[in-house]
C-alpha cells in the first residue's frame, strides 16, 4: 500500500485519543502538551498518518463507491496530490508565535499539512493538527487553518494568505481533485487516464470576519465590497482590465482599495 492510500481521507478522523486507542474529533480547544499522536508518538503538533488501518479501510470504501467498485489504484493516478512534492523548511506558529521548524509539505486534495521532523527518507511522517490556533509558515507563505464561507455554507479548511490588508485580505485555498478515466469507445478517440487536477479559489477577507468565496462575475463581486468603494473598483477593474481569475490583478485591486480608504 502507497503512502498516499494511507493519507487520503484519513484527516476525517480526529486529532485527540479516545479511551480505544482510536481518533475522537477535532477539538480546536487544544494546547500544545496534549498527547495527540497514537503510536505513543508524543508530537505536540500533530499525529501519525501510517499504519492506520481505519484509513486504509475508509479509503477503499470511498474509493469504491467513487469508481463504481471499479477500484482505482493510486499508482494509476496520474500527477501528484501536492502542491510540490518534497518536504521543505517550515515554521510551525501557535497563536502567531513560532514554536518550532520542520519539514513540510501540502496535500491538497486532502486539505492536509503533512511533516517531518528529519527530511531524510523512512523519517515518521505526521498530520499537523487542524486547529485555527495553529499555522504553518511553508516557503515564505502562511498556511492556516479556518473557517470560510463558500456559496453561503460556512466550512473549514487550510488557506493561503496573498495579501493581508487592512481592509480586504485574499486568500487563496489550492485544491487537488481526481478526474477519472476515460476510456476510448472508438478509433477516433483517446484514452486518459485518471489524473490529478489543479483548482484555485480566491476568498476575500475583513478584519474579524470569515473569508468569503469571490465570485467570477463582477457584479457579485462589487456587492461584496463596502458601498464606499464599489465606483472606485468599477473604475479601476475598467482601467487595468482585471481579471477576477487573476491572483496577483486580485491582489493589486485590494491593495489599491486599501490604500484609498486608509
């Protein structure tokens, strides 16, 4: 079995021990010092993501429901579930305050940060605890950990901040997703096979609130903003042809609406 079979889906699983030995639910409320790693391992970061049967067991369930009982192998799948697949330097944060560097990596089509305290091959890899409370700094850039507002329904999960304004702040959640086969029916077509797929969403955010899911069309997007500057953006979006797909045309609109109302 594939690491990879061991990672997925394993992050429905919870953080804290339960009296079984077995992952309760994720508790937010946690403090560095508690034991939330099984195999004795006492990490107060995060827990041990191999060797868990119940993963293994869940990823063929969903897997097979998925496929149709067709049962997809991992090796089968092509592209890669990171955003980039080496371990590299990172900063574990707590409530803002460096605690302590690792290695790490991004699995994005599990929303999971996953480390190494060695970056050598065969060192323990485990899953950093989900928690608001924690971040990780990976490559410059913090990856944290919160609540989100997508198409009305608040959920949670791992973003990237682009661009921390006083104002309006975007956030950028990297996803990975699995396109299936397709399998040719005729001489005329092509077989692919299933691939992992790049998807990117922009979220934008106001002091003390939830980052919410930009929306494509520009007219959904004005009413996001304060009334106070819905010309000023009309104005600029027309000038510099902005593109809401565009990350950094994103980030200079924001940081041009926060300089203007500073």
């Amino acid at each position: 079995m594939s690491l990879f079979a061991l990672f997925a889906f394993s992050m429905s699983f919870s953080q804290t021990p339960s009296g079984n030995g077995n992952l309760g639910n994720y508790d937010v409320g946690l403090k560095f010092g508690d034991p939330i790693v099984r195999n004795s391992q006492m990490y107060n970061y995060g827990y041990s993501l191999e060797g868990d049967p119940q993963a293994v067991k869940l990823w063929e369930e969903i897997r097979e429901k998925v496929y149709n009982k067709e049962m997809l192998k991992i090796s089968d799948v092509k592209g890669s579930p990171y955003t980039f697949d080496a371990f590299v330097p990172a900063v574990v944060m707590y409530s803002g305050e460096k605690e302590k560097e690792f290695y790490a990596r991004y699995n994005a089509y599990n929303d999971e940060v996953e480390f190494k305290e060695f970056n050598r091959e065969g060192a323990p890899i485990y899953g950093l605890l989900k928690s608001p409370k924690i971040s990780c700094i990976i490559n410059g850039e913090e990856l944290k950990y919160m609540q989100y507002s997508k198409e009305g329904e608040m959920a949670q999960g791992y973003l990237l901040k682009k661009l921390d304004g006083t104002r309006y702040s975007l956030f950028v959640k990297d996803q990975k997703t699995i396109r299936k086969k397709r399998t040719a029916t005729n001489s005329l077509q092509r077989t692919f096979p299933a691939r992992f797929a790049d998807a990117k969403e922009f979220y934008i955010g106001g002091p003390g609130e939830a980052p919410t899911l930009l929306p494509q069309k520009k007219k959904k997007f004005l009413q996001m903003l304060d009334r106070s500057d819905r010309e000023k953006a009309t104005d600029y979006i027309k000038e510099h042809k902005v593109n809401l797909k565009d990350e950094s045309q994103v980030v200079r609109l924001l940081a041009f609406l926060n300089a203007e109302g500073a």
